[in-house]
C-alpha cells in the first residue's frame, strides 16, 4: 500500500508551485462541496448575501482589488477558505479588497463586475461561472484598462491577461491513480467504474476528468457509465448516481467523483443499498465531510489543494498589478497554460495537489486547512482520528 501511495504521492507533491504548462489537452483551468473545491460543508452551506463585501485594511496606495467568487453551491470552499486568505493576504499588505460573491447567478456575477469596473478598482480576480459570462467580464475590464487575474478557473477565449490555479490535469490524475491505489488495496485488479464529472460548463471538470480517466484507463479499468453532473449540484448528482446504480445493477467496481459533494451523493446511494465501504469513491477538495467520510472508510480519497497557497499566489499578483509593476506579475506568473477556444498562452500560477488517503488526514490539519474538532465529532470519529493520529 505504501509503495502505491509513494507513486500516487509522487503525481501530487504538495503545493509546490508549477512552472511547466499544464499537460495533455492544454486548456487547463478546478475544483468542488455544498459543501466542495475545497472545504467545507455539504449541505449546511450558509449562502453569502448577494451584496456580500468585505474592505481591507487601511488604503491601498495603488487602488483596489476587486473579487468576484462563484457561488457558495459548488463549493464551500469560497466562502469559508478562498474569502478569509484572500482577505488576509491583501489587509497584510495594506490593500483594500472589496469580495463579493455572485450566488451562482450569471446575471449578478456581471451587475458585481459592473460595479466594481465602474468603481474603478486598479485590477479584478474573478471566478467565472461559466466562460461566456467570464469573457463579458473581462472584455468591460479590458475596456476600462483594467488588468484581471482568472482565479481557479479559466475563462476560456477570455483573453485574461493572468491565471492562478491548480494543475487540474494532475488533480484529475490523482484521482484517478487514488481511486487504481484503492482498488488494488482491495484487491480488484480489473473491472469497470463509474466517471461522475463535474459541470460541463466549468473547464477544470474537463480537465479532472481528463486526468481521471487516463489514469484509471492506463491501468486497465473501464468505464461502466460516465456522466457529468451540471452546475456542480450533490443533490442532481444523487438522482444521477442512482439512475447509474439501477441501469448498472451494481455492477462497477469503483466511483470517480470529481469531488467531495458528488463523491458524498455517490456514497448516499451506495448506502442505502448496503454497499458504503465496499465500492471505493472518490472526491476531491478535502471537505470536513469528506476527510470524515475518508476516515470512516466509506470514501477512499480525496484530493487537497492548498487554497491558502492558491489565494496568496493570486494577492500578490493582484497586488503587482494595482502597483503598476508588470515585471513583478510577470515574474511571478512564469508557468503558461494553453486556452483552447482562444490558442493563446496564458501566463500562469499552477499548484500541485496532494492526494489524502486515510492514514494521511492529519496532513490537511497540519497545514491548518481544518481542524481535529472539525473532524473528530462523535465518538466513532474520534476512535478514528485516534487511530490515524489525527490531532
């Protein structure tokens, strides 16, 4: 089993910055629970208000960082991580930072846009929704002379003159190979598996699945059903699975989920026909449910980003920009990531992922993403945490 890991962890060393461009189909952009891309809870999510913002500290001698996150839907990660170390790192530098977040409606992402271009913040990093209203976004921004940083995803043919995000084609293939680790632990060296993709309309779901599927294919399992799951929504991907589950009879091997909240949909169903546990699944984002369902044994894996190293890579390009200082932005960005629609180049921050199995939780506490309270909540958890030396 070590040895396994040793290879998966060797895909997904953690946080270590990428200067090559993303591999195989080139038109990198990530992750997702409703707790998802990252953190959080599943179906407990309290939705921001739609006028959320927050001011940073003190006044910012260049101007003002606008932030425009998705949703809380797809995943908590934007609200209870991406907010407060994106708030962080601008008040530590001074920087006034105005975040607000579009509640997964297009029509608002583009009114926050708007606002914030007419405001005239010095720079804007968005998270777009879907790449036609992300392309609107920066082509207004691009209008007003205003640099924006595409933030986690890719706005494809959106001409952003920056990216900062994972390597989503190596977060694919570490799940993939998580998911060949954990069969293989199992003792299942062939058989079919179920791809439950993200959003068709978020290209890092493209790019997951990629990865995913090449790793899984490579080492000699199939495909039983493979079905995307639009907007990132646990509860679609319920009735999704389930709809798999009956036109399959059981009969797969395995689940890929793209994250944690369509690996906890997956593992829903896969409960109530007494099989949690014994069909491995996997996820992605390092949710508190998802490391809890990791260490229960019900979900194999799950993949860790580091959003706190993602949201400091993207202030401190912000804060180059809003300075006026290209050479730094540019000196920071020295990895390039392909966009397809448009076949540009796009100077690029990438991050590696870290693959979490359950005798490696505590490296997602360690790194102060959550907390053993977070996890440790009853008393068969807590056996667990115990167990795993999850402090």
């Amino acid at each position: 089993m070590r040895t396994q890991r040793a290879v998966v962890a060797a895909t997904g060393v953690a946080f270590a910055l990428v200067v090559a461009a993303c591999g195989g189909g080139g038109d990198t952009a990530t992750d997702t629970e409703t707790g998802a891309a990252g953190g959080g809870a599943e179906d407990t999510t309290e939705a921001a208000p739609e006028d959320t913002a927050s001011a940073g500290g003190g006044s910012a001698e260049g101007g003002t960082v606008g932030v425009i996150l998705p949703d809380t839907a797809s995943s908590a990660r934007w609200e209870s991580a991406d907010r407060p170390f994106l708030q962080e790192a601008f008040d530590a530098a001074g920087v006034t930072a105005d975040i607000q977040n579009a509640n997964g409606d297009t029509a608002a992402f583009q009114t926050i846009a708007d606002g914030m271009i007419n405001a005239g913040v010095e720079a804007l990093l968005i998270v777009n929704l879907d790449s036609e209203t992300g392309t609107a976004v920066i082509s207004d921004a691009a209008a007003a002379g205003i640099p924006v940083i595409d933030y986690d995803r890719l706005t494809l043919g959106g001409g952003a003159d920056y990216y900062v995000s994972f390597d989503n084609v190596a977060v694919g293939t570490t799940i993939g190979e998580g998911l060949v680790t954990c069969l293989q632990d199992a003792g299942t060296t062939e058989g079919e598996v179920v791809l439950l993709n993200g959003s068709p309309t978020d290209n890092n779901a493209t790019l997951f699945k990629q990865g995913y599927q090449t790793a899984i294919e490579a080492a000699g399992y199939g495909v039983a059903d493979d079905q995307a799951v639009p907007d990132w929504d646990n509860t679609v991907a319920g009735t999704i699975f389930e709809q798999i589950f009956t036109n399959t009879g059981g009969d797969f091997v395995g689940v890929a989920a793209a994250n944690d909240g369509l690996g906890g949909a997956a593992i829903s169903v896969l409960e109530r026909n007494q099989l949690a546990g014994q069909i491995p699944v996997t996820g992605q984002d390092a949710t508190d449910e998802g490391l809890q369902r990791v260490l229960l044994g019900t979900q194999c894996m799950t993949v860790y980003k580091a959003v706190r190293a993602e949201a400091e890579a993207a202030a401190e390009l912000a804060i180059s920009l809003i300075s006026g200082d290209t050479a730094a932005a540019d000196g920071l960005a020295t990895g390039s990531t392909d966009d397809s629609v448009s076949g540009e180049a796009v100077p690029s921050v990438l991050l590696e992922p870290q693959a979490i199995f359950r005798d490696n939780v505590q490296d997602v506490v360690a790194d102060g993403y959550t907390t053993a309270e977070n996890l440790c909540t009853t008393p068969e958890l807590q056996a667990a945490c115990d167990e795993v030396g999850v402090e």
